[in-house]
C-alpha cells in the first residue's frame, strides 16, 4: 500500500513508526484548539482561581488519562479506534462508533471554519458579505495538508506550535501586567455560577472526541512510551493550558479567546497569525479523523476522496450556522463519546488480555451484541446522570461489558459442557 494513504484500513507497519518530537508536535498542534479556550473564559466566569485550576486539573488529568490508555492500545496494536472498534462492535457494529465519532468531527470541523472566516471579518473590519465565502476558502484550504497525511500535519505543526506557544506567553506577559500582578489575579471574584460536576464535564468534553480519535496518531508511535508520555503531553498539559488560557483572558478582558485577548492588548499582527495557526492544526487534524471513520464505514482506502467530502460537508455545516452551537455540542461530546473509549479498553485488557488477533484473519461477527449492549448502557447512565457524565459513562460501560463478556463466557463453558 502506498505510505501516502497512511493506512486507514490496517495496521501501521514498523518501519513507519514515528519518534517523540514527531508524536508531540502533532498531538499538541491538535489540542491547541480555540473552542477549548472558549470553554476556560466559561470556567472563569463562574469560579474562583483556586478552584477554576483544581477544575482544570482534574478535568484535563481525567482526560489525559483516558487518552493516554487508547494511545497505548493503539500503539501495541497499530490500529485506530474505528478499526478497534471492529472487535469491540462487530464488523457491522462498529459502523454506529463510526458515524458517531465522524458526525462529531465533522461537527468540530464546521465550527472551525466558521470561526475563522467570522473573526476574520470582525478584525480586519471585512463586509458581512465576505463571510460566506472566506468559510468555502478555509473549509476547503484546511483540509490540503489532511489530504496529505500524516508528514504534513507533522510539518505544519512543528512550525505552529512553537509559534503558538509564543503568542500565548507574551499574551500572559501582557495581561499580568495590566491587571496589576497574579495577586490581583487570585482575589477576583465569579461573576456567574455553574455547577462544579458540569464544570468538568465541560473541560472533558472539550476534547474527548479528539482523545478518543487521538489514535489515529498514537498509533504511529514507536513504542507504548512514546505514545503515552506525548497523549499526556498534548491532552493533560496542552489542552490544560488552552483552557487556562480561556479563563485567563475571561478574568481580566472579558474575552475567553486569546485571538481577541490581543487585539485588546495591541498586538494585531500576533492576533491573526494566531488565529491561523491554531485553527489550521486542529482543523486539519479534524479532517484527517473524519476521513479515518469515513473509511471504516465504507470499507474504501480512498482517504483522500473521503477527506475533500468531509470538507465539503463541514463548510455546509458551518454556513447554516454551527458557530452558535459549541457549549450544547461540547456537553453531547462529553456524554456519548467516552463510552467508545471505555468499551474499547475493556476489549483490549479484559477479554484480549492484551494479545489481540490481526485484523486481516481475525474471526469477528457482525455484529458484537455485548459490546454495542454495553455502550447504550454506559451513554443511557451518562445522559442521565447529575454526576459527571463522561465518567459515569466510562464506569458503567466497562462495567456493563466486563459483566456481559462474562455470562457470555459462561454461557459457552456451559454449553461445551452440555455438549
């Protein structure tokens, strides 16, 4: 197969792992996302410093976590969750993770290139008329280097996220200055309210659909300890920052997202350079995951085909108006995605004991009734539950399928007993 195509319907092979710089920049050009920040400016608004950072922490290490365990299955197996989905649902059955995980994405994508063409108007003073069409340029633009692959995600993030990380410690620089020194910082005070359970589902939910898909490039990984350390890197430390970023810029301008946080510092150059590197790296890594269940589902290994129609798809999106709808996506995400995660993880240390078979000679069945009885189960107590959702999800889906793995199990010991 053409290393091009990045094998979206098998197994990375060895020689085409990758090192912890590679791994890093990738997964942290991904993470380094405006809606996340948007989430933090929320987070700053309702709480105080000290317990707006023990929600960060919490809620990005209980992300990291989860995370880091589907980046070390997918290193050892060299597949992505909609592949692992094939065990975990059926060859049919993972067809419902499939549309699940790609109808999020190209929800994420939607809303990324909306974001871009409308900041984009507001700072250089554009007509209202340009925006539909900057969002058919950005929807179309971003998803060249997804079309791509793999090497040139790598490439344009390790150009970004320096960058990037630059912007974001000048922006502090600035902003301690203006508000008279982190003592000033710490003794403000909410001005809104919001429930502490809902909070960190909120900061879960921010990227649980990219941990979740994260696979696509922790499977690249040379080994477990590469792929952990660096899903780490990118989704305790990373997103964290980008959430913190939110509230930072909330607390003291009123303004979540460090694109505007500069321009009201005065930096308008750094504002849109921003804006396009952080928008561009999550964008592209967005596509990319909507192509990867796009191929599951269609059993195609045209990867480039499926990413141009994603993109036409999102820019859709984006123009009927997905821009106002973040916060309500962002708790949904935080709902029905995890239990993919979970179920995954339980197949791979309870019933595989971590030797699964190989794809291609495997004997799966169409349709895995445990697994896919498992994850309405966990997404059922999720939704419904006044705790934090994505982990009441988590629980009770590996839960459920630990159970159900086991009467299945004893079923078959009975009736090869019977027999």
């Amino acid at each position: 197969m053409n290393t091009t195509s990045d094998y979206p319907l098998s197994a990375v092979p060895a020689d085409q792992r990758k090192g912890m710089w590679s791994m890093m920049s990738v997964l942290l050009g991904f993470t380094f996302f405006t809606s996340t920040m948007w989430a933090g400016g929320t987070l700053g608004s309702a709480f105080s410093f000290y317990e707006m950072l023990a929600i960060i922490l919490i809620g990005n290490a209980l992300l990291g976590i989860y995370a880091a365990a589907l980046a070390y299955i997918a290193c050892k197996t060299g597949l992505n969750t909609v592949l692992l989905g094939r065990y975990s649902f059926g060859l049919n059955g993972s067809k419902l993770s499939d549309f699940v995980l790609g109808f999020t994405q190209i929800g994420w994508y939607a809303w990324g290139t909306a974001t871009i063409a409308l900041i984009l108007v507001k700072l250089l003073e554009l007509p209202e008329s340009w925006t539909v069409p900057l969002m058919v340029v950005f929807g179309f633009g971003f998803c060249i280097s997804a079309s791509i692959g793999y090497k040139a995600l790598e490439l344009l993030s390790k150009i970004s996220v320096p960058a990037m990380l630059f912007f974001i410690g000048l922006s502090f620089y600035k902003g301690l200055i203006d508000v008279g020194g982190i003592g000033e910082l710490i003794i403000r005070q909410p001005s809104d309210s919001m429930p502490v359970a809902a909070a960190i589902t909120l900061v879960f939910g921010t990227f649980v659909s990219g941990g979740t898909q994260a696979t696509n490039w922790s499977r690249f990984a040379k080994n477990g300890k590469v792929a952990v350390l660096t899903t780490l890197a990118a989704f305790f430390v990373g997103n964290g920052l980008m959430v913190f970023v939110g509230a930072f810029g909330a607390s003291i301008y009123q303004q979540s997202d460090i694109v505007d946080v500069l321009v009201s510092q005065g930096f308008m150059l750094a504002a849109v350079l921003m804006l396009f590197t952080n928008i561009w790296t999550t964008q592209d890594n967005t596509i990319y995951n909507f192509a990867a269940a796009g191929c599951n589902i269609l059993r195609t290994d045209k990867r480039r085909l499926i990413t141009w129609i994603g993109a036409a798809i999102g820019t859709a999106m984006a123009i009927m108006g997905m821009y106002n709808m973040l916060i309500p996506f962002l708790i949904l995400l935080g709902t029905f995605i995890p239990p993919i995660g979970a179920i995954i993880m339980t197949d791979f240390w309870v019933k595989y004991r971590t030797q699964m078979p190989d794809l291609a000679t495997a004997n799966l069945p169409q349709y895995n009734w445990s697994g896919l009885l498992a994850y309405a189960i966990g997404s059922g107590c999720a939704y419904f539950s006044p705790w934090v959702a994505p982990l009441v999800g988590i629980l009770v889906s590996a839960a459920s399928y630990t159970l159900l793995l086991s009467l299945s199990g004893a079923k078959q010991r009975a009736m090869q007993s019977a027999q």
